[in-house]
C-alpha cells in the first residue's frame, strides 16, 4: 500500500512532466529516496551478487550522455532539465534493483502497487467525466486527459496496469475474495483505454497480452480476467460513444455534468456486475477445478486463438472495397506519409483510423538526425531544432517516439547506448525468467546452464510475477516507441521500477531475499569501511541530483520575482539582482537575460537591454526567439528597422514558419517605408523651399 500510495502521488503530483514546478518537486523527491536506496544497497548487497548491475552501469552511461549534450546543445537549459529527469530515472532504476537485492520477497507487494496505483489514477480519470463540474469545469475536450493533461499517458496508464491485474485474476495463491477484485479493475481499466481514444494504448495491450498469455501457463484464468473485463467495458463505452454530450468537444458544462453523472451509474453497475462475475467464476473453479488435460486444451487454444488474430486480420483487409494491398498501401501512406491529408477526428472513429500526424514529427526527426548524426542536437533540443524543417505552425516538443527522440537529440551515440542499455536488460531478464540462451552463447557462456537458464524450470508463483513484470516493461516499450510517454514521471517511473526489480532479482533457482534478514545484512555493512564509504558516496549522488533539479525551479522564481516587481527607480536595483541571482542559479537559460533587458527598457537603459539580448544570441545562437527578441528591440527601442530586418534573417532561416517572425518582418518593412517615406517628405520640403527662396531672389 505505501508503494501504490508513492506510485500514485508521482502521477497524479508530476502530472504529463511539462510543467516545471510539480515536475522538479517529484524529481528531487525521487533522487533523495533513490540515494538512499542506493547506500542501502552498498551496505546490505553483496559485490558478488549485484545482479543487475550492468544494466545500472548502462544506465548510467546513458544518463552521462544526456548531460554531456548540454555542451554541444542548440537548447542548453532544455538539456539541463532532460539530464535531471534521466537522473532520477537512473536512481529509481537502481532503487528497484536494490530492493529486488534486499526484500525480493516481497514481488507480491510490489505487483498489488502497481495494480492499485493504476486502477486509482484511472478512477480519478473517469471520475472527471462524471464530474466535470467539480474536478474539470475548464474542460474542452471529450476525451480523457487528466491527471496528466494527455489522453495516450492516461491510456498507457491503464495499460501498464493490465498484465498486474491479469497476474491477480489468475494466481493460484491468495485469498479468492481479493482475486475476483481483478474483474472490475480489468473492467475500469480498458475503458479508461478506450475513452481516452489511446489507439497506441490499445497495440501495447495487445502485445502485452499475447506475450503473457504464450510465456505464463495460468492462460485459461488470464483469459476469464480478459474476457470479462473486457465486456463491461465494451457495453459501457458503447453506450457512452453514442453519447454527444460525451464525445464532442466544446460541449456546455451544465449538459456535459448531466451525461457524466448517468455515466457514473453505468461505470458503478458495470463494477457492481464484474465483481458478482469474479466471485462467482472463483468459487464455481474452487469447486470443479478444470482437470489438468482440460487446462493444457485451453491454453492451446488460447495460443492458437491469438496465431488466427492476424490471419482473421489479413481476410477482413482482402475483403474490403480497396482490397489486401489498396487497404494495406492506403494505411501506410496515412501512417506514414508526413504530407498525408487524412484527418483523423478527436473523436471515438480515432480508434479505427490509421493516419496520425507523427509521420510529421518523424519526418522532421530524421532530418535532424541527418543534419547532426553523430551527437544529435543536445537532449531535448527537438522542440527547437524541428523549428527549422517543419510545415505547420503546431507547437510540438517532443517526437512522439523514443527512437525519433533520441536519434533527434543525442544522435548515434544515444541510440548506441540505448540499444545496449536494452539488449542487456533483455539479457538480465532472460536470466530471471530461465530463457534458454542461443547456442552460439551457450558455447561462449558455458556455465550458463548452471545458472538457471533452462526454460525447464519450474513456473512458480515468482516465476509468474516475474514475467508478469516482464510484460509491464513491454507494455511501456511498444507504447515509447510510438509516442513521448518516457517523459511522463508517472507511467515512466511505473515501468522503471517494474524493469529494475526484474533486473535485479537474479535466477530464480536462487531464494528470494529476505526482508527479516535486511537488519542483519546492514549491521555487518557498517562494520565494514568500505561499504559504508560507498554508502554515504551513494547519498550524496542523491542529494546532488537533487540539489541539480533544483536549480532551474529556483532561477524560474527568482525571473518571476523579477518582472513581478513593479518598474521604477526604487525597484530598479533590486530589479536587477534578481535578474542576475537567476542567471546564476541557471546560467543556461536565456529567460534571464530577457527580463534584465525589460528591467533596463524600463529603467531607460537601452544600451544595457541591448546588451542582455546580444548575450542571449550569444548564448543559443541557434535558438530563432533570441534574433526575434534582438530585432524587435531595434524597431521598437531603437527605430532602426534595417538592422531588425538583418536580425530577422537568422531568425526566419531557423524558423521559416514563425508567425511572430513573419509579423516583426512586415512591422519593420512598414517602419523602414514610413522612414523612407518621412525622409523622401524632408528632401521635397527642402527642395521646395530652396526654390522658394531662389524665386524671390529672383523676384
């Protein structure tokens, strides 16, 4: 409960990671407990036995990358932010293998949090629906998006949670009361997928789903959980997408109140019916279990179920009107094309269409990635370099893809790293799960074999959990290939904490730590120099990963302090030293620079804001905003549209769409005619009253 309760509190505080406040907050938090994991850790696990621990070094690299970029950055204080938040996912990464070190008993635990955290963030989801007036009157849309503020993070929540709640409907063990409590989670959380319209959500469930079914053998209870969750959710969302009140955007508060409280009847009948279900399909097994050959006719038809997916796929495409390949070709075009005209509706047709605009995103991506393929253009830096290759005028920061993402911001050295980070995390997995190796690594590894790789190994209830666990991370894989939910701290942290504890857990064969035996292991660390040297190194890593995260939140509030003070002499100086207080809490970031110059504009120092703006350029050369700002200065403080116009050159070459900078052009072509103008007045009022003289000497 204290997990699913700190899981839960990381979503709903962080919210979908933008903002900087609530986010900063979370990472610190995450960093100081992270550290003390760690000095856990190098107290209580012994060097021997630090499975897991080339998945950390990995990791470690990775994040080492994402804040080496800051020197080579177009974006440095975006960088910044992006080093904090791999840092705390390093550090929680690291914690879950510690705990998997030390209280690896306790799977259980940790698989109930991960169902009770998601079952509640998506209940607070539905519950803005059904109460819009109270939790989401400033409302636009139809589709679900809070806690986070995006629909597909609030559908990759509910998606993380279903291999748990598969794991809690078809477990052998535990009370059968708390078992049928996974039919009406199954139920909340594929229509909390479904009302979010999260077609990306719905792929990972059903990859996630079709690898838990193949590689856990409880198939025909999984199955019951699927089914009839699945139902309820099927009957209440069909109800609610024949709904207008519920499915158009911009709908009046007071009808879109009326809908959600009857949709908040059907969500409780469904709950209501599903736990009846749970219950009696718990005792009716408990009663007649089915015989062991029933169980394995099941589970094959399961699997063969699941191999007629995509052969019923393939019939349904050939019998369409544009036939196998016109259906095919049509929706890779609409996939993947980024100048593809099909518009896909905010609304529930969303889940059937194919086209998207993140073959836009991609596209730009790539271009980036070509342009700076070694090292990328500095983490983050995405939302500024697109500026230069896009054709619209969307305000967009993230690639929508993990892959993109990185090849974008950290160039082939990211991707090399990651894809390592993943091979050996797929390696250590493979070692907890007793997968067999190919055998070209068994004859490189020989003592593998010894080690519990053989895929005869008993499938236990660990087991079980183990690759139930597998499967979340999976989940979040599929879903970050196609979208930026690896910067939401809350479905993130869920899938590193899942990834980290199956990392760390090591052979099965091997007993799972003991929680009561954690005192002891600690005792005999303190007595040993070295541990707790690496101990208290391990705090303070934590602490200043903290201390780092902090830093952009406090320049933030001292540049607000800053133009929160009213212009004018007796504030002027105070004025400025919160300016430079700023600077030197974030020295990457251009915002103080810019309120210096409108401190000094206001204090009537043109020359000192024009120095601050140069800086600025100076600073992110490759940023357009800064040659903006410079340029509309010399129009407006300096009347000196020429050079504003040569400012402006850079600043529409790196951002050829920019409507600001398509506006500050015209105004300073405007004041450079009126000028021109003006001037061609004064040289005919001159010429006038030269002849007006020469006629009167001549008069």
């Amino acid at each position: 409960m204290a997990l699913a309760a700190a899981l839960t509190a990381v979503g709903l505080r962080a919210g979908g990671g933008l903002a900087l406040d609530p986010t900063t907050k979370v990472e610190i938090t995450l960093d100081v407990v992270g550290g003390v994991l760690a000095a856990l850790a190098a107290l209580a696990v012994s060097a021997r036995r630090w499975w897991g621990g080339i998945t950390i070094g990995l990791f470690a690299v990775l994040a080492g990358v994402t804040a080496l970029s800051i020197t080579w950055s177009i974006q440095p204080s975006d960088s910044w932010l992006e080093a904090n938040r791999t840092f705390s996912y390093l550090l929680v990464f690291a914690g879950a293998v510690t705990l998997s070190r030390t209280v690896g008993a306790w799977w259980s635990g940790l698989l109930g949090a991960l169902c009770t955290a998601t079952f509640v963030i998506c209940v607070w989801a539905i519950l803005t629906k059904v109460f819009p007036g109270a939790l989401a009157s400033d409302e636009v849309y139809a589709r679900l998006r809070e806690p986070f503020g995006y629909w597909n993070a609030v559908g990759l929540t509910a998606a993380l949670g279903v291999p748990p709640t598969l794991w809690l409907g078809a477990r052998r063990s535990g009370h059968a009361a708390i078992s049928a409590l996974a039919y009406p989670i199954m139920g909340i959380l594929l229509l909390t997928v479904l009302l979010a319209y999260s077609r990306g959500s719905l792929l990972a469930v059903a990859v996630g789903c079709a690898f838990w079914f193949v590689v856990v053998p409880l198939r025909l209870r999984g199955v019951a959980v699927l089914a009839v969750g699945a139902v309820g959710a099927l009957v209440v969302s069909g109800w609610v997408f024949a709904q207008d009140t519920l499915t158009k955007d911009g709908v009046p508060i007071d009808e879109r109140t009326t809908s959600g409280h009857e949709l908040g009847v059907a969500v409780l009948i469904m709950v209501l019916v599903l736990l009846a279900a749970g219950l009696a399909l718990g005792f009716a097994a408990a009663r007649r279990a089915p015989s062991e050959p029933a169980r394995k006719r099941a589970g094959a038809t399961i699997i063969v179920g699941l191999a007629l997916v995509p052969v019923i796929l393939v019939i349904a495409l050939a019998m369409s009107s544009k036939g196998l390949g016109g259906t095919i070709s049509s929706g890779w075009k609409s996939l993947t094309d980024p100048n593809d005209q099909t518009q896909v509706l905010n609304d529930p047709s969303r889940l059937t269409s194919v086209g998207s605009v993140r073959a836009r995103y991609w596209d730009e991506s790539i271009k980036i990635f070509r342009a700076h393929p070694w090292q990328g253009v500095g983490a983050g830096a995405y939302a500024t370099a697109r500026l230069r290759y896009r054709t619209d005028n969307l305000a967009v920061r993230h690639a929508h893809g993990y892959a993109v993402q990185t090849a974008a911001d950290l160039g082939l050295f990211g991707l090399l790293v990651s894809l390592l980070l993943l091979v050996a995390w797929i390696g250590a997995t493979g070692r907890t799960l007793g997968w067999r190796l190919p055998a070209f690594a068994r004859r490189a590894a020989p003592q593998a074999g010894a080690r519990g790789l053989d895929p005869r190994v008993s499938f236990g209830p660990e087991h079980v959990a183990m690759a139930t666990l597998a499967t979340v991370v999976l989940v979040f894989g599929v879903h970050s290939f196609v979208d930026w939910t690896w910067f939401v701290p809350g479905t993130a942290v869920m899938a590193l904490v899942a990834a980290g504890w199956v990392a760390g857990r090591g052979p099965l064969d091997e007993p799972a730590p003991d929680a009561r035996m954690l005192g002891a292991r600690v005792a005999q660390g303190l007595r040993q120099p070295p541990n707790v040297a690496l101990a208290c190194a391990a705090l303070a890593l934590g602490l200043l990963a903290g201390w780092a995260a902090w830093q952009p939140l406090r320049s933030v509030d001292s540049d607000n302090d800053a133009l929160a003070i009213a212009p004018g002499p007796a504030s002027y100086a105070e004025a400025v030293a919160l300016t430079e207080k700023a600077g030197d809490q974030n020295p990457l970031s251009i915002d103080p620079l810019l309120t210096r110059a409108l401190v000094e504009t206001s204090a009537h120092h043109p020359d000192r804001a024009r120095v601050a703006l140069v800086e600025a350029i100076r600073r992110q050369p490759s940023n357009p905003q800064t040659w903006e700002y410079l340029s509309r200065f010399a129009v407006d403080q300096e009347n000196n549209p020429k050079l504003a116009l040569r400012l402006l050159g850079p600043a529409l070459y790196l951002d050829p769409k920019s409507p600001t900078g398509a506006q500050d052009y015209l105004a300073a072509l405007r004041l450079l005619q009126t000028q021109a103008q003006a001037k061609a007045d004064r040289q005919a009022q001159a010429k006038a009253t030269r002849e007006a003289k020469k006629h009167r000497k001549k008069g």
